[in-house]
C-alpha cells in the first residue's frame, strides 16, 4: 500500500458545515442591494467557486449582470471576513482527525475558493488548536480550484509532491483539482454535493466518516 505523506483539505463541506453562514452571509448582501434572497438548500449546488460565481447563481437569472455580480460579491466577502459569530461547526470527528494527523506528522494544509481572509478567520475561529502547514483562499494572481497552481504552489511550501497527497473535499471542483494536480481524489459523503457527482467526477474513493481515512493512508 502506498504510504502518503501529507493531506490537503477543501473547507466548505469537508472540514466545517459552513452552508448557513455563507447563506446568510450572501443573502444580507442580496437583501442589502434589493434583490430577494435564495433559500438555504439551494446553496448547496452554488457553493465551491468563489464568492463572485455564488453571487451571480443567487442572484435572480434576469438581475445577473456584472455590475450586480461584482457589487454582490464584494459585499458578501466584506460580510465574511467581517464575521465574528459563526453558525458553522466542523464536522464530527473533524477535530480529532487533524490532531491526530499532525501527530502522526503529516503535511497538512487547506485549500479553499473562499476569500483568504474569510478563510484564515474561520479556521482560527473554530480549529485553534491546529497548526496547519498552509492555508489558502482566494488571492489576487492565484487562479481558483480547479486550476491546479495553487495545489503547486502548497505542495512546494510544504516539501511534498501530488504522489504523497491525498486531496479531500466534498464537490465535483475538489475532485477535479485533485486529479488535475496528480494527487489522490478523496471524497467525503458528508457534505453539500451528493455521492453520485463525486462519482461523475472522479473520486477514486468516497468515506462516510473522517476515520476512514486511515485506510487510505495505511496507518490505522
């Protein structure tokens, strides 16, 4: 069995069940601009690319232009890196997955197309504890999942290579970034995409518990 040396993690939907925060978070800045808000579970289908993508989809299909788009967007992750109560959780056994990963030594980082500084608020907010080797969101210059740069980028800061990492997320976007940068495509049945679009797009394996990854990593 193959012996990987390091884990990269989507955050919406893998590490932390963050739907009501950015429903609430995008529906103030619709409501804000007088456009109507979208229902919670349509966002799980528009999360996983990027605050401007999630504007454009929830804003209503005839008020979708780039001006809306962009003023929506810019308020929504101004509402987000601004955010000091959080509704998110992480996931059930998240917490003891990371702790025990970082004592077996391995790399662990996190990639996201969230805002860097929503990003980096949010995990300091909810995993204190974790010293992760890299997180990364949105930033100027770096192009979104599913282009694989940014994975580069994380894998050179942390001395690994695609073939010593297991990337896991919860969507179609992480299953293909994975793919596309030469790591391992994980998927997790408990987030916001359904098991049968992680299946369309590649997951060479789907878990149900945060556990299961030990099977994968040959150590449990």
């Amino acid at each position: 069995m193959k012996k990987y040396r390091c884990v990269i993690f989507d955050c919406d939907g893998t590490l932390v069940d963050t739907l009501e925060d950015i429903a609430g978070a995008t529906n103030a800045a619709l409501t804000a601009h007088g456009f109507p808000p979208a229902p919670l579970e349509k966002y799980r289908d528009m999360v996983g690319w990027g605050v401007f993508r999630l504007a454009e989809l929830a804003l209503p299909e005839n008020a979708r232009t780039e001006e809306n788009i962009k003023t929506v967007g810019d308020y929504t992750a101004k509402l987000m890196a601004e955010q000091e109560e959080y509704r998110s959780k992480p996931y059930p056994g998240i917490p003891q997955l990371l702790a025990e990963l970082k004592t077996a030594k391995y790399a662990v980082g996190v990639l996201s197309n969230k805002n860097q500084d929503a990003l980096s608020l949010l995990m300091q907010k909810l995993f204190p504890q974790t010293a992760f080797d890299a997180v990364y969101g949105l930033r100027p210059g770096i192009a979104p999942k599913p282009d694989p740069s940014a994975v580069w980028e994380m894998l050179t800061l942390m001395d690994r290579l695609p073939g010593d990492t297991v990337f896991i997320g919860d969507s179609e976007i992480d299953m293909e970034t994975a793919r596309g940068s030469g790591c391992y495509p994980l998927g997790v049945s408990w987030g916001f995409r359904p098991r049968s679009v992680l299946e369309e797009s590649g997951a060479a394996r789907i878990i149900d518990t945060p556990q299961e990854i030990w099977e994968i990593l040959g150590r449990k």
